[in-house]
C-alpha cells in the first residue's frame, strides 16, 4: 500500500517540471533506485509489447521530490499516530 501512494506521489510530481533534485536521505537513496528500475523494466516490456512509450522518459518522469514527506507520514503511521 504504501509503495503505491510513494509511486503516486513521485510519479511526475503532481505535474510540477524541475529539474531541481533535492537531496535524499540515505535511507531512502535504496528505495528510489529501486523504483527507477522497476519503472525502467515497465517501460522496457511496454515497448517489447509495442505499446507506444518512451522508457527514458517514462523513467525521468520520477522525482523524489516528495519521498521525505510520504516517509514522514509512513513513519508516523506505523508507530500508531
């Protein structure tokens, strides 16, 4: 569940065009790289079913711009707040 709403939220940003990356935390470094690799193997098979997709694209359109605040939020609802 919680790897959806972080997808969601860093899929595109909301719309918002940057190319400002902020800093991650060490912890959440593993976790981004990871879903850069899911979401290039998406778009890797999407173009092998030719589907029309662009995979760096597809790719460079996840920004880990809100990864602090979705972590933040994750933190303190697995603690029970």
């Amino acid at each position: 569940m919680w790897a959806v709403v972080l997808w969601m939220l860093t899929n595109g940003t909301a719309g918002q065009q940057t190319n400002e990356i902020p800093p991650l935390r060490e912890e959440l470094e593993g976790p981004f790289r990871i879903m850069l690799d899911a979401a290039k193997r998406i778009g890797q098979v999407s173009e092998e079913s030719k589907v029309a997709i662009n995979t760096e694209e597809y790719v460079s359109s996840f920004k880990p711009a809100l990864m602090e605040v979705v972590y933040a939020w994750c933190s303190v609802r697995s603690s029970g707040g």
